[in-house]
C-alpha cells in the first residue's frame, strides 16, 4: 500500500516539484496552495505525512500544525521554514511537528526526512499495544494487571504469562502442548496437571463475583478465551 502525502504550500512552483518528485518515488500525492484548503484535506482523508509551509496567507503553517494536533492526530509533520528563521523552526516543534526541511532545500534531503518519519511512525505502531482488552477484560501489560467488569484481579507471574498467551491468542484454540511449551518450555518436567491446576486458579480469579467462564475447555484439545 503505498503512503499519502499531502503538500500544503502557497508556492506553485515548490507544489508542482514535489507532486512529480513524490510521486516519482511511489507516492500518493494531494496538493493544497493554503492553510484553509490544507485543513479541509486533511480533515476530509487524513494523510499518512503532511509537508507544511509555515509563511501562507489567511492560515499560516503554524496554525495549521496547530489545528492537527488539537484534533487528536498523530501524523508525521514536516514543515518547510525560511532560512534565517530559527524561531519558525522552535515554535513548529512546540507546536507538534515532528521534523523541519529549510528552504531553498535539496530534493534528497526531503525525501530522506519523510522515510525516516514513515520509519519513525512504524516503529511506534508495531511496538507491541500496553493495553489488551477481550469482552470486559482488560489486561495491562505495563502494571501486569488484569481488570474485569471494573475490578482489579492480582495475578502471579504464570497466571500473568497464561493470560497474556490467550488474550494475544482470543478465540483461537490452544493445544495443551502448545501452552507447555509457551509458559514453560520444552524441558519442562513438573507435575502432568500443572496446566490444569493454573487453568482452575486463572479461572477462579476471572470469575469471581459471578462472572461467565472465558476461558473454555476443548475436550481432547486444550482450551480458548471466548
């Protein structure tokens, strides 16, 4: 899929450049000439990265990168800056953008700037999610915590690792070797019901106060949050 870059600049001569150059390099180009037009793009089909000039009439730059963020998106900005304007760049970074290209800027430059931001963006949404949630559980993986319907359930590191194991896994069932190997690895050599007996501890913390089973026996097979 490739990514969607939207240009807002008032300069025809920049937009015309850099609509060919981008997408030249594979992009999905949208071009806006000012800032009122630059936001009702964006509002209308958010794109994956913003190159942003700050001097244009009626909305500058600045109020644009502004309006972005206050609108709860975290898209890559890039913002075009005059050479000797050392305060554009300061305020651009306070206000949210993520990264700035000084005019008259080289081609190269640019196009290495939005990769590393594309980059940047991946690397952020494939780290793994602090918060996993199945029905009305909710497990945080930061304070190793499980809460249901609202109430806080302590849990002991292999109750913690068997839940986390199911809730990354939800509906799909999981053979008994499978969560051997998982939660206790291949050398395992305990007790041959050490899988049941933290299935029922799990099970009981989970249900608690009434609650309806999730984690559900496959006869013959191995169990599955559902």
């Amino acid at each position: 899929m490739r990514h969607s870059i939207l240009v807002i600049d008032d300069d025809d001569r920049i937009t015309s450049m850099l609509r060919r150059s981008l997408a030249f390099e594979g992009y999905e180009v949208s071009i806006a000439n000012n800032g009122a037009d630059g936001l009702k793009s964006f509002m209308l089909k958010e794109p994956d990265l913003v190159i942003l000039d700050v001097m244009m009439p009626y909305i500058d730059g600045m109020e644009v990168c502004r309006r972005i963020r206050e609108s709860g998106s975290d898209v890559p900005i890039l913002m075009l800056t005059a050479k000797d304007e050392i305060n554009d760049r300061v305020k651009g970074l306070d206000l949210g953008a993520d990264d700035y290209v000084v005019k008259p800027f080289a081609l190269e430059e640019l196009l290495a700037r939005a990769r590393a931001l594309f980059r940047r963006k991946a690397e952020r949404s494939n780290k793994q999610e602090s918060v996993l949630t199945f029905e009305d559980l909710v497990l945080d993986l930061d304070a190793r915590e499980a809460i249901r319907a609202g109430r806080r359930i302590e849990l002991t590191s292999k109750e913690y690792e068997l839940l986390l194991l199911f809730m990354q896994n939800p509906k799909r069932v999981l053979t008994r070797d499978t969560i051997m190997e998982k939660i206790w690895g291949y050398d395992f050599s305990g007790e041959s019901n050490v899988l049941e007996v933290y299935i029922a501890m799990l099970r009981q913390k989970l249900e608690e106060g009434g609650a309806s089973r999730i984690i559900v026996t496959v006869r013959g097979t191995g169990y599955v949050l559902k």
